[in-house]
C-alpha cells in the first residue's frame, strides 16, 4: 500500500500533512512532480522528478498504482485512470474519489471543459481554505485506519 502524490500543484498544507503521516504509519509517499521538490529526510518519503510536458506525471503515476494505493490530484481523468485500476483518488479539498462517483465527476469535469471551449467562461476553484484542509485530514486518516487493519 502507498500513496502517490500528483505533486505539481498539491498544496504545501496538503503534502506536509503527508509527510507526517508517512513516518507516523511507514507508508510510502512518493511526490511526482517535473521539477525537483524539497522533501525531509525520511525513508517513507520519495520524490520522483519526471519530464516536463502535457500530463507526463499523470501518466507516471497511472503507470505504477497499485489496486489498495491512494492517489492525491485534482486531476479527474488521472482519478479516472487510478480507480480504474483498484485505487483510490483523493483530491486535495478533501474528495474521494471511486469507483462509485468517478463516473459522475468526469461527466461534469468533460461538461465544464466543454463549456470553456466554446468560449463560455466559467468560474475557477474557490481558494484552498481551512475547511477544506479538515476534510483531507478526515479522509486520509479514514485511509490510513483502513490501511493498517490486518487483512
């Protein structure tokens, strides 16, 4: 069991509570990003720096996820590709993502994609906010509980 990190645009709130829960459990978190990344020193915590270009840590990520692993983007087709394979996505407002609701977030996300190309503007995320924080705390340790029951 690991988690992955979509590493490029995760907030620093977000992947320091990683790092702490990574040598609190020993579950490996591995950071993709396409620039290097300052990381603590812990053996539970790896950077894996990929080339730039159009969702080449997507892919990376996509490639190696494990059915059990967790991944943390806000990428929906990225969260598409993990569920896919018997993982699951969080995104770092605090979603989950499976393989029940996956279905309906592309749906929406290929709707708005839609919307924009065809010159319609749309509003962005709101910004990342304490609350949003708290509910990534509240389902990564659900993760980790989950986790770290004999099987």
């Amino acid at each position: 069991m690991a988690i992955w990190v979509d590493a490029d645009a995760c907030p620093g709130v977000i992947k320091d509570m990683l790092f702490r829960v990574a040598d609190r459990t020993t579950i490996i978190v591995t950071l993709v990003t396409n620039r290097p990344l300052r990381t603590p020193p812990s053996r539970y915590i790896k950077s894996m720096v990929v080339p730039a270009g159009f969702d080449v840590a997507d892919k990376e990520i996509a490639r190696q996820v494990e059915p059990g692993d967790l991944v943390i983007t806000a990428d929906i087709p990225l969260a598409a590709d993990v569920v896919a394979k018997g993982a699951l996505a969080l995104n770092p407002r605090g979603e989950l993502y499976t393989a029940q609701n996956i279905g309906h977030h592309l749906s929406t996300r290929n709707f708005m994609e839609e919307l924009r190309s065809s010159g319609i503007e749309t509003s962005g995320p709101a910004a990342f906010s304490a609350s949003d924080g708290r509910a990534f705390a509240r389902e990564l340790d659900r993760y980790v509980l989950k986790a770290s029951r004999p099987a």
